[in-house]
C-alpha cells in the first residue's frame, strides 16, 4: 500500500475526506491514556515533553500514568544537527502510520497519507494562511474540532511581524552540500550525536522550519506564548505534523538535484549509539530505525503528490523520484577569519561588538563572490525563552547602524533557547548557534580593501522577552565547489 502525501490546498477543501479523517483520528487519540504508546500525548511527548508545563495547562491528568521506557521514548527529537531531518521523517512515518491504521479500522481510507501545508506555494496567493480547518471551531455537522484545539500566537498568516522582521524563505533551497564545515552552512546541519538539542541549526531547519515555528507559536515577550513556540509542547498542535510534512517534503524535492550532496556516511547512515531513534508503530511496538531507512528507496521514504509547487527545485532530470547524487560536490574547508573578543548580554537596546579580522582583506575576502562564501556565527547563545529572536546589523567601524540599509540586518531565531540552555540537559547549558551567509554584506562593507574589522550591533526586536547572552560571533570563509 503506498500513501501519497498531498497539499492541503488541492484536496477539494476546506474540510476534504483527508481533512475529516484527519480531525477525526486527532480526537480519537487525545483519548487515550498517556501510557499508551499510540495516545496523542504519549507521541507528542517524544518529540519533548515539560511535565510540570503540561500539568499546569491541563494537558495531563493530575497523577498521570508514566509509562516505563519514558527515559528511552520521551523528549526524544532531533534538532541542531545533521540528525534532524531523518528523524523527524521516522517520527512522520509513525505518526501516519497509527493515525492510518485507526482511519481504516473505522471503514476510512485504507491508504490516508497525511497532507502537507505548502506554505511557500508563490501559485497559491493564500499558502501562508494557516488553512482554516486548523481554525474553524467546528467541523463534521457541529463536532467540537480537534485541529483548531491548541494554544496559538495571534497571526492567523506567516510573514514578517514586529517581533520577528523576516518572512520565511526557500533559500535553503540552493545549499548545495547536507552537512557543514565548522562555521558555516549546510542543508541538513553540522555532525552531531544524539542530541534533542544541538549546537548550530543547517538550513532547511533554520528557515523555513524554525521561523514558522515561532510565527505560529507567538511572539517572544515573557507572556506565555503558543504551543509551537516551544519544542516541549509543538507536536501537541495538530498544526506541527503538517507543518513538518512540508518540511520534510523540502528535503525530498532537495535530493532530487543531482547538483546536491545528501550525506551517505556510515555514522549518519546508522544513527547516533547507545541512545537510538525509537517509534512506536499502530499496535503501540517499539522499535527502532536508522536513518538510512530514511533515504529514497528505503522503507521510510515517503510519497509525495508533487516536489515542485513551494519547493524551489525544478523537475527531477529523469523525472523520477528522490534519488541521492551519485557524484556529490565538496566545498573546500572552512577558514575562521573574523572574531570579536566580547560576551555580550541582548535585550531590546542595541549593543555593539567590533570583530577584528584575522587576515587583510584583500587576501580574504576581496574575492568574495562566485567561488568563496562568508558566514557569520552568533554563538552559544543562552535564555530562559523557549525560543529567542535577534536582529544583527553589521557595518563599517564605527558607523552609525541606522544609516545601514535593510539588508544590512540579519533576524537569527533560535528555537529551543531554553533546552540549550538549561544545565541539566545533555549540552550541559552550551547553547545554540546561528549561522548566517554575510557574502554579500561583507562584499559590500570591505569592497574598498583595507578594513581590518566589522562592527556587529544586536537587539531583539520590538517586543523582545528576557534578555540573552551571546559567548562570541564569529566570521568564516569557505571555497565552493
């Protein structure tokens, strides 16, 4: 049986077979007991889990029953590292595939595949409407609807807002290699081990799927924010499952260009050891999977109706499926070039943190443009928010930033601030890390060849939440392949 994953906005809604089943298999499972492996909680809770947070917003029973294997099966999800999109393509194959078995049982569909929200569809002028069976308060002749049941920010739409100026994008798209160099940039994230919470985001997870993340889940003001704003609550809104169909539907249309480097290396290939990636299949088994399972071809490899709509990937050459590239490009190593000397503390008023660099410019980076990338780091960064958001501007030393123009401001997110940051998870409270590509600001800036350092000025947006402290930023070069 092959389920074919579909967008949302062709099904025939609102409220298409799909979409009614889909609500209708939510509210079966919300209620089910927490212990049960096939209970809405129960799978939520792998992908991370607050247990006082939960019980203080009424999402547990007081005295819940905790299930056995919690430590191996909870608080589980992949973010930060090169884990991150094979992991949550296991975690949407169980997910669809217990929400399946329950639709057939009931006389539904015997292939339902869960649909995808193609919020970056430039065909369709509402893609970044949350789609209104998330929002309707009924649906099914008047049934209370499971999908609009969830704790939201107030956008109703994706795109630039006050505390967040930046709108999501595809150019993750055009990242030619999986995994990155130490200070730069890649598709699917930096090595990593089992890590629920790593140290630097890779593209695709860094825009689009952390911007909607916090657009969604609200702003990043002390008040308390939505579901999706926070990794210990996001897979309680039905809205994250097919918001992570999407992104893992980015990932398949990525591999379908054999100008792109999908990494095949044993230890990715085989997954983190001791701790493994464990699901539950539809008759609550555990069991576990590697994320070579995950590739084209394998038994976790999904079926979707289109990879072209949304996904900034042209048509496949041979017009097949996903493939990995059998000849994948290699960039040069990275070089760091740039770095300031300063811990700083963010808050809503702009400070300002000079990078001396390392090299004369017109040996680094006057080059700067077909062949070399530049890339700035906003390092081990640290809060008690969720998730934080902060804008960095770099100029010229000593110039005024607010004579920089726009594109002088990169908005870095950081989705799972608190995770990182707290002591007793498994990075001992190192933090995140942002990468950004700067080529064409520091193309700009050090045109004229002669200056030795930047100025970086960071602040968080209008309506920022409690302050955040940055270890260091830092500036890298690599050669393209």
């Amino acid at each position: 049986m092959t389920r074919t994953r579909t967008d949302i906005a062709k099904l025939g809604g609102p409220w298409s077979e799909t979409m009614v089943w889909y609500a209708r298999a939510v509210g079966e499972l919300r209620t089910r007991a927490f212990d049960q492996p096939t209970a809405w909680t129960y799978l939520a809770a792998i992908h991370g889990v607050d247990f006082q947070g939960w019980l203080n917003q009424n999402i547990l029973p007081p005295n819940p029953p905790i299930p056995q294997e919690a430590r191996r099966i909870f608080n589980q999800c992949q973010h930060a590292g090169w884990f991150f999109l094979p992991w949550h393509r296991g975690y949407l194959h169980a997910f669809e595939a217990i929400l399946g078995d329950w639709i057939a049982s009931q006389g539904g569909p015997g292939d339902w595949a869960l649909p995808y929200w193609n919020y970056l569809n430039t065909n369709d002028p509402n893609a970044r409407d949350i789609p209104s069976e998330f929002v309707d308060a009924t649906f099914d002749g008047g049934t209370t609807n499971p999908l609009s049941q969830a704790t939201r920010g107030p956008a109703t739409t994706l795109g630039p807002q006050a505390w967040i100026p930046v709108d999501i994008s595809l150019n993750a798209q055009t990242e030619t290699i999986y995994t990155s160099d130490p200070g730069t940039l890649g598709y699917g994230g930096p090595i990593s081990g089992f890590a629920q919470q790593g140290n630097a985001f890779g593209g695709n997870e860094s825009d689009p799927h952390n911007l909607v993340h916090v657009m969604v889940g609200g702003d990043n003001s002390p008040s308390p924010q939505g579901w999706m704003f926070d990794p210990n609550f996001a897979a309680l809104d039905p809205l994250f499952w097919v918001h992570h169909c999407n992104i893992d539907r980015l990932w398949a249309a990525w591999m379908t260009s054999a100008a792109h480097s999908q990494e095949t290396s044993r230890p990715w290939r085989n997954g983190p050891f001791p701790r493994q990636f464990t699901m539950p299949d539809a008759n609550g088994n555990l069991n576990v999977f590697i994320p070579s399972e995950t590739l084209p071809g394998e038994a976790l490899a999904p079926t979707y109706d289109d990879l072209v709509d949304g996904t900034g990937i042209p048509p496949a050459a041979s017009g097949g499926p996903a493939m990995v590239s059998a000849a994948p490009p290699t960039a040069g190593p990275s070089r760091l070039i740039g770095v300031n000397d300063q811990s700083l503390t963010v808050t809503g008023t702009q400070v300002r943190s000079r990078l001396a660099m390392s090299a004369a410019p017109t040996q680094t980076l006057g080059a700067v443009g077909g062949q070399q990338r530049v890339f700035l780091n906003v390092e081990g960064v640290k809060g008690q928010s969720a998730s934080g958001v902060v804008n960095v501007t770099l100029t010229a030393p000593g110039a005024d930033p607010g004579d920089a123009g726009p594109e002088a401001t990169k908005t870095l997110v950081f989705f799972g601030l608190a995770n990182a940051t707290s002591v007793e998870g498994p990075h001992g409270g190192s933090g995140l890390s942002q990468i950004v590509d700067i080529t064409e600001i520091a193309t700009r800036l050090m045109s004229d060849g002669q200056v030795d350092a930047l100025d970086a000025h960071l602040a968080q947006p209008e309506g920022g939440g409690a302050e955040l402290t940055v270890d260091r930023i830092s500036i890298y070069i690599r050669e393209e392949p």
